[in-house]
C-alpha cells in the first residue's frame, strides 16, 4: 500500500554529549548524540513505528597551537560515524508502511558525497523511495591554503537498506573526493567533488556539493 495522508503521534528521548570547542568551527572535541521515537495508535497516531539514530563525531588538530595574534595554521583531521533504523509495528509490508517522509535517506553534501542529494539506495524508476536502516562513515583532513580558505580530502563509506529485518553493512557505496572550505564566523561555506570508485549502470561518476556548516 502507499500511504499519502496520515497523522503521526510520537514521544521520543534525545541524549547528546558536546565536548566541541565550538559548534560552528570546532576545531578540537567531540560530539555523540542518540535518538529514540515510538509512534503508535495508542497515543493517537495513524502510523506505528519505533526509530533510533546515533551519530558520533570527533575532530582532532595537527600541529603547534598558535600563540595569541598569530594566525591558526594547523591542519585538521574528523572523523564521523552515523547510524539509523526505523521499524514498523503496524504489519508485515515492510517499507510500504512508512510514510516516505519517514524512511531514511543518503547520498548528498552531508553523507557519501558522491551522490546527489538522496540518489544513494533504493528507487522506484528514477525515483529514491528510501529505506529502513542507514550507516554513513566519514574522514575528512583540512588544511589551509591563503587566509580562511582551507583546502578538504575527504572519504566517505554508507549503505541504505530497504529493510530493519536485517540491518548490516551490505551493499556499501564509497566517495573519494576533494574539496574547499572558507571559514566564516557562523560556519564554512564548502564546495566538495565527490568520485564514486565502484560506479554502477546508470550512476554518474561522481558528484560536485556545494552547501554550509560542517559535513557531519
């Protein structure tokens, strides 16, 4: 069935840990945070289903620490790790019982960059329709190049599965790419070209990203 009206009612538990020197241009630190959602029709919801997601990110700097005045010339290594399933309790019809605004989605500026934005998974035609279970990996090492313009490499690794039944890192899709950042107060502004290593029938070859704030 394709759901196309419905009403979700959810309660839901977040927990995060923020040791970032900055949550716009960290430079030192780390960051997890989980999630837990249930909806059911107990408390008056159309859709039942229960979703967690996990994401940790860490940033570690590389080389002398800059004395007052001077300009920060260390280069900058991250790592990422995020995860997420959603499950339906209402059936046995698998992702056709969550809403498509529901499922999960990769590929695009933030995860295996690549893909264009949602293009990594499974389709419908043309179309991505989402999935139940997700992995997205990330290492990323900036450097500067003139003032706040930094220079990226990047490689990321993720998977999207159509169903919670059998969540694992099967069918896993890679970009190897290069990138620029220039650093503003309020976050980066990031241009990135992401090269897809084991290319599919029908993918492009790689991807350009253009958007704001950090990839993961």
């Amino acid at each position: 069935r394709i759901v196309t009206s419905y009403f979700v009612s959810s309660i839901g538990l977040t927990q995060s840990l923020d040791l970032r020197d900055s949550k716009v241009n960290p430079s030192r630190g780390l960051i997890f945070d989980n999630t837990l959602d249930f909806a059911s029709s107990a408390i008056g919801s159309q859709i039942d289903f229960i979703r967690s997601t996990a994401r940790f990110t860490y940033f570690q700097p590389i080389g002398r620490e800059p004395k007052p005045g001077e300009p920060d010339r260390r280069t900058l290594l991250a790592f990422g790790a995020r995860a997420g399933v959603i499950h339906s309790l209402s059936g046995a019809n698998g992702v056709a019982d969550i809403p498509i605004d529901e499922r999960f989605f990769n590929g695009g500026s933030t995860t295996v960059r690549s893909f264009i934005e949602r293009d990594l998974g499974p389709h419908d035609g043309d179309n991505p329709i989402g999935g139940e279970f997700f992995t997205v990996f990330n290492v990323e090492y900036t450097f500067p190049i003139y003032g706040e313009l930094q220079g990226a490499a990047f490689f990321d690794a993720g998977n999207l599965l159509p169903s919670s039944e059998d969540p694992s890192f099967d069918d896993m899709r890679y970009a190897i790419g290069l990138g620029l950042r220039y650093k503003l107060p309020i976050g980066p502004i990031r241009l990135d070209y992401g090269y897809n290593p084991d290319r599919r029938a029908g993918e492009d070859v790689g991807a350009f990203q253009f958007s704001f704030g950090f990839a993961f």
